[in-house]
C-alpha cells in the first residue's frame, strides 16, 4: 500500500534581520511538516517576491517595523490583492511586548494574529500550524494579553482605531452572537464556547460564521480585534 504524504506547510519569513530570519529558519525547517521556502528583508521585497510566487506560500511571519516598506503596509498589499481563485497567504503579525502602534491596524489590514518575537520556539511552531488550519487562534492568553495592552495603552485616534461602520455592525449582532463573540475574545475554542452555552460545536461554527460575516472579519482575530475596540469586551474582564 502507498503511504500519501501531506506536503509541508510553506513558510515566508519578513524581518529586516537576517539573524532573526536565519533563527526562524532553523526552528521551522527541523520540523517535517514545515518548511521555509521565501526571505524577505523589508516589507517591499516581501510583496514582489510573494506576488511573483503567488499561490506558493501558506504562512508569512512578518515584522512590524522594517525600512522600505513597513509590514501594516505589506500586509494591507498581500490581502487586497487576494482572490477566492488565489487566496492571500495568512500572515501572522511579528511584535514585541512593549508594543508596536500599527499590530492592531496590521490585524485589520488582514493578518491573522500576533507572535511574540522572543516567543519560546514551540509556540512559533504551534501559531504557524494553527493559523495554516484556518483557525487563527494563537496561545490565547498571550493574545488576549496583548489585545489588552494594545488597546488601554494607544490613544483613540491610533491607526486602526474603530469607526462608526465597526460599531453598528456590532450592534448588528444577536444577542447569542455578542455571547460568542464576548467568549470568542476569552480565548474559548468551538468546543469550549459549546460546552459554556450548552449547544452542540456545529451550532458554535455558524454563530461564529455569522459573526465573521457581519463585521467583515477574515477571521476569529479580526473579530476579537472589534470586539476590544468597540469595548464589547474590555480589558480585565
């Protein structure tokens, strides 16, 4: 009998530090399901080499920071140039705890969460995995504690600062989609918010869908993001 194979997770990295990239690289290809096939240094280099390799990276670990081109701007560049036929790859947000102004505006540009850079290297590995799933859950609690920060730490008129569209589209929701949201924000998987509001995973996943769908979030993260903003959900809660 033939054994399939799933191929390795694709992976780009974007850091104007060669050490740091040549760290990442190592980490990601000691794993067999992961792979680094793309290096960028600036956020500029990082859109022509994934445009010209478009539909041949899965994830992009990108910086925040970097000279040319930052990576809010090469972020909002990959994801409006995405198609259903030739989807963007999922980019998660490279940050440090003292915090960047521009994470929260590179999640609704369309990245899919945050990676602390001086991560430990399994929770690199673990956010690469997630997020190549779909699910855009990354260590919760560290996700939660820097949405936390982010939002009690910048002033209103920050980049990425909620508008009125934002607000009425949360107002928009039911009040079992605001409950799933609120627990979405906690960190709660499918699963677990099933198990707190006692309904099957399935019912979870259209709510969920439904939610997504009327903030025009790509994903969970970009929803969270909303909900923090919009203080649905507030920092401590």
């Amino acid at each position: 009998m033939t054994e399939t194979t799933t191929p390795p997770v694709r992976v780009a990295l974007v850091d104007d530090q060669q050490l740091v990239r040549a760290g990442f690289r190592m980490v990601i290809d000691s794993q067999p399901d992961l792979e680094v096939v793309l290096e960028a240094g600036d956020g500029a280099q990082a859109v022509q080499a994934l445009t010209r390799a478009a539909g041949q990276v899965d994830v992009v670990l990108m910086d925040v920071r970097m000279p040319t081109m930052d990576g809010l701007t090469a972020t909002a560049h990959l994801t409006a140039g995405a198609s259903d036929a030739l989807p963007a790859p999922r980019v998660i947000v490279l940050t440090t705890f003292d915090l960047d102004e521009y994470v929260l505006a590179a999640i609704r540009a369309g990245a899919s969460g945050f990676l602390l850079k001086d991560a430990p290297p399994e929770e690199m590995l673990a956010a690469i995995r997630t997020v190549h799933r779909g699910d855009a859950v990354i260590a919760p609690s560290s996700t939660r504690r820097l949405l936390e920060h982010l939002v009690t730490a910048l002033p209103p008129d920050r980049p990425g600062a909620p508008s009125d569209p934002a607000r009425r589209a949360v107002a928009e929701l039911t009040d079992r989609e605001r409950e799933v949201l609120v627990l979405m924000a906690k960190g709660r998987s499918n699963t677990e918010i099933g198990q707190d509001l006692f309904v099957a995973e399935a019912t979870v996943k259209t709510h969920v869908g439904r939610i997504l769908a009327k903030l025009g979030a790509r994903d969970r993260v970009q929803a969270v993001v909303t909900a923090y903003e919009t203080e649905l959900v507030r920092p401590g809660e």
